[in-house]
C-alpha cells in the first residue's frame, strides 16, 4: 500500500529523499507557506517542478499572498495567482496562522480568517471545487506556560514570537477557532481541511464537535502525535472508529533548502529527522506501543480498514486530484 502523507514540506529533491520516500512507499503533499516577494515566487516553483518531475513521490497544495499596503486589487491578484497553480497542477489552497496571529491591515487591526476581504477567495475555491487546508491558530500550549517534557515546548522556546503566552494582548485560542468555525458556516459547499487536528488537538471530543457540526469539515493530523497519544487510548480508538471517513494523516516533516536557491540541498539530517518520525507514526497508529521523544505511550493498533482510509482513501476522497496520479504511480 503505497501511503499519502498530506501535510509536509520537502522543498527539493536529492537522492537521500528520494531513497526515503521509495523505500516507505509515500506519495507526499507539499504545502506552500505565504512569504515576501521572491521567497513566495523560489518556494512556489520548488514545488511544481518536485510534482512535474516526480509525481509518483510530489504533489502540492499552493496559497496566496497576504494583504499588504493597498488591498483594491487584492482579490483579483490572489484568485489570479491560484488560477494559474491550478492550472500547473496545485490539488488545494492553504492559509496559515500569520492570519490571525501577527498579519495586521493598515490600522493596526490583525485580520481573522473570516474578515469579508477572503471572502471572494473562499468563493473562488467553492466553485472550483478545490479545498482548502487551514492551519489557523495553534495548539492550546500556545496560551499556556511552557512544561518541560510535554508537547511543543521545544518548539516555543526556539520560536517565541509564536508563544502567545507572552503576549496576552493577542487574541485567545478560542477567538481562532470561532473564527474558522465562522468560515465553515458561511461556505457550506467548500471543503475544509484543519491541519494539526484542526488545531484542537487536546481533545478528540472537541474535534469530533465540529466534525458533527460542519459535514464539509475533515482533519489532518500533522505534527500532533503527542498530543493525542496523551490522551486515553480506548477514547481515541473511538474516536478513529467514529470519524474514519473524515480523518487525514500527515507529518509536517520538514526538509527545506536554504532560501530554496539549491534544489538537491536538502540537509542530510532533515531527512534522517524524517525517516525516525515516520517510524514514530506508524508505530503509533499501527502497533500497541510506542516511545515519543522518550515516553512510552499504549499505540492504537487501528483495523487495517481504517489505516486504509487514513492513510489513503480520503486524502483521495477530499483532495481529488490526486486520485489519478496515486493509482498511475501506485505499487
């Protein structure tokens, strides 16, 4: 079975990865970040040319730029930019936490996800039929007191400008998550997937809430295999058992480039970090036991027809695009 991790960011290719990727068998998703001027531009042609070369192992969700400066033509550029990804083979759209977090308009005001000025754009994606990834806010120890040997720790402390606790004029989780719950109901039609366990990743009944609530709404679980081990196992097994049809995998493992300027530079390192995780992953979902990062946590042992779907189906199911290419290059 050849697995679709749809949430990573591999930003080149040499032939380390390329020994990774087909040793594991995976179809990989590589998401674009928003960045300035040229990065955004080096970033986004990395990606086409990883899924031109070698779609057997690529495939990529793009974005768009933020509002910057005068918006008047900002709609316009933006559906303009995703029409022609589309066109180049983008599968989706994702937008990401600077909206919300840091990214201010001409007043000083931080925009939220469901401001009016994305409307159009979340239109745009509705009627062509391609979904949208949000990674909007972050996990619930962003507002909270660093732990020592618990998860996203390490993660805070060598990124502090995205710890929230040290900022408590900012908004509160809860004001992301209403505010993405917002888009959901305002775009019924527009699938939506939360990256990170839709960024309620400390307890699988608040995800499973939204899931009930908004049919259009799936998760992916990059980068949050900590937090859900904590919790209770036979809770989370049903909560697979409930949702497996609305349930991603993904890593969020990270290979990037310097600047994405040398397109085989993909640090060594990077590539070993990747492999380990993955095998993290799997014995998680797959077996009864696994050690994170030096814990010892019971594993899921999930039936084979729901690491099916996780693993597979329904990153074919919501992203549709891929369905092709994965049954061309499937071993």
């Amino acid at each position: 079975m050849k697995r679709i991790d749809a949430h990573c960011h591999y930003n080149g290719i040499n032939e380390h990865l390329l020994a990774l990727l087909g040793r594991l068998n995976l179809l990989t998703v590589n998401i674009s970040v928003a960045m300035p001027g040229e990065l955004w531009l080096r970033q986004n042609a990395f990606y086409l040319r990883q899924l031109q070369e070698r779609p057997d192992h690529f495939a990529w969700i793009t974005s768009f730029p933020v509002p910057e400066g005068d918006t008047s033509g900002y709609v316009d550029q933006c559906i303009a930019g995703l029409e022609l990804d589309f066109e180049a083979g983008a599968i989706g759209c994702k937008i990401w936490k600077n909206i919300g977090m840091d990214l201010v308009d001409g007043a000083g005001r931080l925009y939220k996800c469901d401001d009016e000025i994305f409307q159009p754009i979340y239109e745009y994606l509705t009627a062509k039929k391609k979904p949208l990834l949000m990674h909007i806010g972050e996990p619930l120890a962003c507002w909270l007191p660093l732990e020592e040997n618990k998860p996203h720790c390490g993660y805070y402390k060598s990124e502090p400008q995205w710890h929230m606790y040290n900022f408590p004029e900012k908004p509160h989780h809860q004001m992301h998550i209403d505010a993405r719950d917002q888009v959901l109901e305002r775009n019924p039609e527009l699938v939506v997937v939360g990256a990170h366990w839709g960024s309620l990743e400390y307890d699988t009944d608040e995800i499973g809430k939204r899931l009930d609530r908004y049919p259009n709404f799936y998760v992916d679980s990059s980068a949050r295999l900590w937090d859900i081990a904590l919790q209770e196992t036979t809770k989370v097994k049903e909560f697979f058992e409930e949702y497996q049809d609305r349930l991603l995998w993904g890593t969020d493992a990270v290979a990037m480039t310097p600047d994405f300027n040398d397109f085989s530079a993909i640090a060594i390192s990077d590539i070993d970090y990747a492999a380990a995780l993955y095998q993290v992953e799997f014995a998680y979902y797959e077996g009864d036991h696994v050690d994170i990062w030096g814990n010892h946590y019971k594993g899921l042992a999930l039936p084979q027809s729901i690491l099916n779907k996780f693993y597979v189906q329904n990153a074919l199911g919501v992203y549709g695009d891929l369905h092709d290419v994965y049954t061309s290059t499937s071993s």
